[in-house]
C-alpha cells in the first residue's frame, strides 16, 4: 500500500522540518507535540522557511497554501490513528522516546512502521519499547531538514528487509539521499561529527582560542560552511550532550567524555540558537 499520511511526533526544529518537507512532496502529515506552545513554535517555523521559500521564487504563493493544508497539528497520539507511517523526533531521550514508542504502539495499526530519528539511540532498544521490532528503523533527517539533502537509515538485526525498503523509498520520494549504517552508537555521522564539536569546546573551555576564532579556523581551514561551535548551536547544545553521553557510555572509550563547558551551557539553559543563546546571542527575527 502507497503511503500517503505520515505522522510525526514533536514539533520541535527537527519534527516541525520533517513535517514540512513530507508535505512539500506531496503527503498529508499530522504532527503531535506534548503542549500547545510547543505546535505553535513549530507552525511559525513552517510558515517562515515556506516564506523563505517563496521569496527565492521556489514556491508560488498557491504552492505555499496547497502545503499548509496538507499539515494538521494537534497534542494527542491518538489523531494518528489514521497515519501509515510515523516518524518520532521527541528530545534525545531514551526514557522519553521509549515511553511515547510505547504509547504509540497501543494506538497505531500493528503493520504501520515507527522511525526514529534519533541522532544516537539504539535502535535496538527503542524498536524492543514501540512493540514492533521489525517493523522499526532509524531515519536519521539532517538539520535544517528542507535544506539538507542526507537520510541516514539504521537498521537494526531485528528491522525486515521490507521496512527498510519501505523507508529508503519514502526518504526518496521526500527528495532526499539515504545512506546505510549498522545500530552502533552515533550511527556514522554523528560518530564521526560529534567529537569534533566536543573537541572545539575543549579548545574553548583551554582558551585555545575564542570562539569566533575557532570557528574561522575550521570553516576557512578545512573548507566547512560553518565553525563546530556554531554548528553545535544550531543543532542544539543539549543534543550534542546528550549524543556524547550516549557515545561515552556505549563505545566506553575516555576519548568520547562530555566536555565539561558544553555541560555548563546546557545547565544554564544556554542550549543554542532555538532558545537564542549558546555559545553565540542570536536575534529572534534571525530564528
Ligand atoms: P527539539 O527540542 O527542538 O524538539 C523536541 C520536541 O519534542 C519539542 O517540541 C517538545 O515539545 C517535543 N516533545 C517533548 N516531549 C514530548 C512528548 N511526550 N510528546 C510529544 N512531543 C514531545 O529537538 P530536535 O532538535 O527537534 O531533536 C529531536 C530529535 O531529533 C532528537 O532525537 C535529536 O537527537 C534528533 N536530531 C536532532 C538534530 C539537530 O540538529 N537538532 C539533527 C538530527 C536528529
């Protein structure tokens, strides 16, 4: 059966960019989030990238109308029900994705698959929590989702052949390129990108350098459109902590240890560009 209604749950930068973009290629999405301030935030960021959209001449103002009635919101995973396919984006949290996977599986359809698009998770241990093993798998979208081409898929032993295809197609016909990657923890990409960002706040909290310095210093020097502690920013520092945690404990090698500064920020609520303070201050019309 063609999918044509996916759901997703939280509206968050991530879940509010997959959203937007299932819609933009043509599915009908209902998003749930946990509180009503929450949908609201991730509606005006919609609203905003499609305007931005259009300013560039990329959508007319009948394609932005057209996608935004194929959007519904709401706080309730019971509205799913009508989803064949749903995508999780809730915080990086195993004990919260767990809980809502749980949920989800007394609500959806036995035969409907649930990706994750956790940046780091087992895979494993989340599908065991949506009752579906086999039919559960990581989609991991990049941020900002309507601009980053990637879908990083994780498979786990227990994921079917036949969801995999399932979700290599869907990624595909949302207009991006899948890439494969075991159930080890950061998967590849945030294996790879995670300690670099990790590293920059060494270097900061050693007074290697300031910030902007050492952001200059590995945008111009190793050819990245952006600095890691700027990139840390916008992927949000208590992702990136809790992706580092996740790396330490798991992979159990010293080399992964949370820099301490990138703990402080995020005990001070400095978690990035999505509350307008991290390492850097941004504007809120920047947002
Ligand atoms: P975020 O904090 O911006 O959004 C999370 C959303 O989940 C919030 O709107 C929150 O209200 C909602 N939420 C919390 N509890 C909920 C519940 N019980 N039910 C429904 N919604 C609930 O986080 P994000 O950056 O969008 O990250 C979401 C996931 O995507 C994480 O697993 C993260 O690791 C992953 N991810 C993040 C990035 C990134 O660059 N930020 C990139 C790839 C993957």
């Amino acid at each position: 059966m063609a999918i044509q209604n996916i759901g997703v749950v939280g509206a968050g930068q991530m879940g509010a960019g997959i959203a937007q973009v299932a819609a933009m290629t043509g599915f009908l999405v209902h998003v749930v989030d946990v509180n009503a301030s929450a949908l609201e935030k991730g509606r005006a960021m919609v609203a905003s990238s499609l305007q931005r959209f259009q300013k560039k001449g990329e959508l007319s103002e009948q394609d932005v109308a057209q996608i935004l009635e194929r959007m519904s919101w709401s706080e309730s995973l019971k509205d799913l029900l009508a989803t064949q396919f749903v995508i999780e984006a809730v915080p990086e949290n195993e004990s919260l994705k767990k809980k809502i996977l749980s949920e989800l599986n007394i609500v959806l359809a036995p035969d409907v698959v649930i990706a994750s698009n956790t940046s780091s998770i087992s895979i494993a241990r989340l599908g065991k929590a949506s009752g579906r093993s086999e039919r559960f798998i990581g989609m991991h979208f990049m941020n900002p989702v309507p601009r980053m081409k990637l879908v990083e898929i994780i498979r786990s032993l227990a994921t079917s052949d036949q969801t995999y295809q399932m979700t290599a197609e869907l990624a595909q016909k949302m207009g991006k390129t899948t890439t494969l990657s075991k159930d080890y923890p950061g998967f590849v990409a945030n294996r790879i990108l995670m300690p670099m960002i990790n590293e920059a706040f060494f270097a900061l909290m050693e007074g290697v350098a300031s910030p902007t310095d050492i952001d200059m210093t590995m945008k111009l020097g190793t050819n990245q459109p952006m600095g890691p502690l700027q990139l840390a920013d916008f992927i949000g520092l208590d992702t990136c902590l809790a992706i580092m945690e996740v790396l330490h404990s798991e992979l159990g090698d010293g080399k992964y240890r949370p820099c301490p500064l990138l703990r402080q920020y995020v005990d001070a609520g400095w978690v990035g560009k999505k509350v307008l303070q991290g390492v850097y201050r941004y504007e809120a019309e920047n947002n």
